[in-house]
C-alpha cells in the first residue's frame, strides 16, 4: 500500500502537498508505529449560577414596603411590648413570605439589596430599650435579647442577616452606659444602623420650633459621633409632628446643615414604594409588630387576598 500511495502522488506531481494524514500513512503504513488520537477533556457542566427567586410573586417595583415597628422585646401588657416568642414567630412569618431584611436608608435610596422575587421588610427599633440588645458577662450578645434572637435565626437563615434601623435616645443607649459603644460597634458591623428618634422623647407637636430644633440637630450630631454616616433619617416620638412640620426638612443649627432623608410616623399601614412619585419622604407610615388589626402582622397576612401587594424584586 506505501508503494501504491508514493506512486499516486508522484504521478499527480504533488508529493509534497499530501495531506499531513495521507503522508503519515504513505511514510508510516506497514510498520508496527501507531499514533494515538489525542485525549479529549470533559468540559465541565456550568452549573446555574443564577440566583434562585425567593417567592413566585411576580415583579413589583411599584408595590408597597413594609415597615415594621418594635419597642420592647420582653413580656408586658400594651402595643409596645412583644414577647421573645412573638418576635422569633415574626422573623419566621418575614421569612416564609419572601421578606427580607433591609434598612431604612436603602429603602428611601433606592438601593434595596434584595434576592430576585424578594419583598422589602424595614426592621425598626425604638426608644433605645434594654430588650433590644444586651450583653453577658462574657462580652457576647445576650440570647434573650431582641438582637440575640435574630442573630440565633440568621444562623439557619443567613439570607436573613441582622440588618435593623434602631431609633435611638443617644443619652439612653439600651442602658449600661459602660457598655454603649461596645453595642453600637457590634450593631454596625453586623450592618444595622442608628437612626434619629430626638434627644428626650418629647411631644414635638408642644414644643417651640427652637425646642424641635435643638432635639433633632443635637442627636443628628451624636450619631455623627458614634460613627452613624449620613444623610441620617428620623423617627418622630409618639408619631406626633412639630406644629411646622417643614422644619424637618432641613434647617441650619450652631452653622451646620441638618436635614433627613426620610421622617417616619408610628403607625399607617404599609409605605409607598422608594419609585412611586406619590412617596412623601417626611411622612412615611409604618406598622407596630402588635396583636392588634393596625400590625404589620395581620397586613402580611392579607397579602394571600390581595390587599396592599408588596414591592417584588425583579
């Protein structure tokens, strides 16, 4: 066959054009080499990357945001207190929904870090109270604490971290003075952030517009200082608003600009979504986490039946 190979290809003239194969086999054929064909590589599978949506609600950016409002997380009577019970039986309620965690300043910027399908849950804390966040002995965030409980449910849920807006009384600072800034240092890096809820807790609507000035520009400066970044946004006691409200749009005191991006009553329902034009960023309702028909909880629970659909994440 080597012979009859050499003497096609000298009788077509183009020896040296033989195909690399026809010449390994014309020089080659007959003796004992072969040429093994090189091995090919599996191409992994590309696994699907794309993040899994979190409910089957369909896209909504123009849905309503739910901004839940606590105080006390220990056993009392009235709506300001929510058993450590409740608030574990309201982190799991958020979660099943498809809420999840975000801060009052990434709802009114508009940049809410949500997982596709996911709805926005704003999670408020008021008055600086002791049941928000404590310490053992040990340094550690006490279990029984509102903070310990959500650190302890964020442990099974990590797309559900302890990203809270605490409204705090800057001269209060969930008592144990000794231990505020150990708290505010934890708090912020657990990326939850401190929020304006005035100097003394008053009813602004009785004080005089130097009075409002002073409690809301004096604790605008102690955030600053415990290291609480701007804009900053306030939450006004007893939801009740200065008699000149525009103050709060911003003012200057002892030649600094004080401003918010965004003010908040103590009850409401339901707040507009950061893309609708119909948003007023100085009078943004929420809802106290209570057993009563004005709570967060009895809204989510409408959702099923279409009432106050939530903003969805694309």
């Amino acid at each position: 066959m080597k012979l009859a190979l050499l003497k096609l290809a000298s009788s077509l003239g183009r020896t040296s054009s033989l195909s690399p194969v026809l010449f390994a086999c014309a020089t080659g054929c007959g003796s004992h080499q072969t040429t093994k064909a090189p091995a090919v590589k599996a191409v992994p599978k590309q696994e699907d990357t794309a993040p899994k949506r979190v409910s089957n609600r369909p896209a909504n950016l123009m849905g309503r945001v739910y901004v839940a409002e606590y105080h006390h997380i220990r056993a009392g009577r009235g709506p300001m207190f929510r058993t450590p019970k409740q608030f574990r039986a309201d982190l799991n309620l958020y979660y099943k929904m498809g809420f999840r965690p975000v801060l009052a300043s990434e709802y009114l910027a508009n940049k809410m870090p949500l997982a596709p399908g996911a709805s926005p849950v704003v999670m408020t804390f008021d008055d600086s109270n002791p049941s928000q966040i404590q310490l053992t002995k040990t340094g550690e965030v006490d279990p029984r604490s509102a903070v310990g409980i959500w650190m302890e449910f964020a442990k099974t849920h990590p797309d559900f971290p302890v990203h809270g807006t605490f409204f705090v009384l800057p001269g209060s600072l969930w008592g144990k003075k000794k231990q505020a800034k150990e708290k505010v240092k934890l708090l912020l890096s657990m990326g939850s952030e401190l929020a304006n809820h005035t100097m003394s807790h008053p009813f602004l609507n009785h004080c005089s517009d130097a009075k409002v000035k002073y409690e809301v520009a004096t604790c605008n400066f102690r955030l600053d200082a415990l290291g609480q970044p701007g804009p900053h946004t306030l939450a006004v006691p007893y939801g009740e608003f200065p008699r000149h409200s525009s103050i709060l749009k911003g003012f200057t005191y002892k030649g600094k600009q004080v401003e918010f991006s965004g003010v908040f009553m103590a009850w409401g329902g339901p707040a507009r979504s950061p893309n609708d034009p119909k948003l007023n960023r100085y009078k943004i309702p929420r809802m106290m986490a209570v057993n009563e028909e004005d709570s967060i909880e009895n809204y989510i629970k409408t959702i099923k039946k279409g009432h106050y659909k939530p903003y969805v994440q694309p």
